[in-house]
C-alpha cells in the first residue's frame, strides 16, 4: 500500500512539473509571438504613415537646426560676457 502512495505522490509531483514546464515554454512563446507582433506593426506603419513620417522627419531637422543655432548664439553670448569679465578683471588689477 505504501509503493502505490509514493507512486501516486511521485506521478502528482511528475505532472505538476509537466505542467509548469508547459505554462513556461507557452510564455516563452508568446513573448516571441509579441516581438514578431510589434516588428509586423511597425513595418505596416511605416508603409501606411510613410508621408506622416517624413513630415515629422523634417519638423524634427527643423527644431534640431534652431536649437543648434540658439545654442551656438547663447555660447557665444556667455563666453563674450566671460571674455569682458577676463577683461575687466586684467584691468582692476593693473
């Protein structure tokens, strides 16, 4: 009687680790099924908004060109205000 309990025990533990074997490998496949998703819908927007795209492309170059040049046009300003700093200092102490 004992035998027949620990087979029945060791055939219970057998099928649950079977079963969770499954629900990972299921997972694991479905997280694979996401990336294609994603891949696939990002290919079939790109198609669809492709104008849309390119518009944006350009606005984004565009605010990308004036950030670039108020960035250069503030350097300039802070290191001309350095320079007169550089200089007024050169002169106190002469």
């Amino acid at each position: 009687m004992a035998k027949k309990e620990e087979a029945t025990v060791v055939d219970v533990v057998v099928e649950e680790v079977e079963e969770k074997k499954n629900v990972l490998f299921d997972t694991a496949h479905k997280f694979l099924l996401v990336g294609f998703g994603a891949v696939g819908m990002s290919q079939d927007f790109v198609v669809e908004r492709k104008d849309d795209l390119v518009g944006l492309f350009d606005k984004l170059v565009d605010r990308g060109e004036e950030m670039e040049k108020e960035s250069r046009d503030w350097l300039k300003d802070v290191l001309s205000r350095n320079k007169k700093v550089e200089e007024e200092v050169v002169v106190e102490t002469a």
